[in-house]
C-alpha cells in the first residue's frame, strides 16, 4: 500500500510539472499564426484618413489592440496605452493599430475624454460590423483582448503590452530590434 501511494505520488508530480495550463496551449497555438485584417481598409489617424497598406508599408510591427466602444474598461486601457507606450524606446518600424468596435470613434473617444484628455495620436480603425472578431475567431478572446504584436506578415508576435513587466519589455525590444 505504501508502495502505491509513493508511485501514485510521483506519477502526479511528474505529470503535473509536465502539463501545460490552458493559458500556455493558446499562446504557443497562436504564436507566428496570422492575425486576419480583412475588411479593415479605412486607417484613421490624426483626423485624415490612410489604406491599412499604406500603414503595413509604413511599419513593420503593430501592436493590434482591440477595444469596443460601450465597454466601461476599454475606456482606461486606451488610456494606459497612450501613457506607457511613451515610456518604450520605439523607432518608425513601430506603430499602434486600435480596433474599435462600434459606430463612432468621436462616441469613443468622448467617454475617453470623460476619464482624461489624451491626444489622438495612434492609428485607429471603426469596426462597425464587427468583422475583426469573426475574423479571427481561431484566437482565442482572451489574446485578442490582451493586445497582439504582428510583423508585416500578420504572423503574431507576442501577446499583451510591452511594459507589464522586465521580460515582456525585453521580449518586446528582441522582436522589434532585431527581427527580420
């Protein structure tokens, strides 16, 4: 008995230091996998108007975040982003792409306005149909909710904002610095 207990013991911890949680299967699933823009032609940025190619021809990373207007915690998220991406050291090959879900980026940006000011700086892109989400729904919600970063290829390249901690800045700086 004390022998099936020992060998009991050591089968779980063997498997359970082995298993990955559901969390590390979806990031390891969508990494260098595409991020589908379909259908997101018109690029807003700074109240004039470009083709999402020209944007992908200007930069070759975009950190694609995705929000929706209506959302109470979509509003300071767009905030954070405004305020901490200035704290990463970032070159022209590097730009911010927010997808917002809904009818008017003036509604948006108005309950943005609510919380804080904040300068329109960043390309943003209106999905009024919400294709962005049909579109890409082999990732899982919870990565597209998280803030992707995609190369000229689409092909994801880490998920969630630079600045959470050292690592995912340093894991940041080794894609956008050093990739080709």
């Amino acid at each position: 008995m004390k022998v099936n207990k020992l060998i009991l013991f050591y089968s779980v911890f063997l498997f359970s230091c082995t298993q990955l949680s559901q969390t590390e299967k979806d990031l390891r699933a969508v990494v260098n996998t595409s991020l589908s823009l379909e259908n997101l032609d018109t690029v807003m940025h700074k109240g004039a108007e470009i083709s999402l190619i020209k944007l992908k021809k200007m930069h070759n990373y975009l950190s694609v975040i995705h929000l929706q207007n209506g959302c109470q915690s979509c509003y300071p998220k767009f905030l954070e982003w405004h305020i901490k991406i200035d704290s990463l050291i970032v070159n022209n090959d590097y730009a911010l792409l927010f997808i917002i879900e809904g009818e008017d980026y003036s509604n948006f940006l108005a309950e943005v306005h609510k919380i804080q000011h904040v300068e329109d700086k960043f390309y943003v892109v209106m999905d009024r149909d919400g294709k962005f989400l049909e579109q890409n729904k082999n990732i899982p919600l919870w990565i597209i909710n998280n803030s992707v970063l995609i190369n000229s290829d689409n092909k994801i390249k880490m998920v969630g904002e630079p600045w959470v901690n050292k690592n995912m800045t340093k894991l940041f700086y080794s894609i956008v610095r050093n990739e080709k």
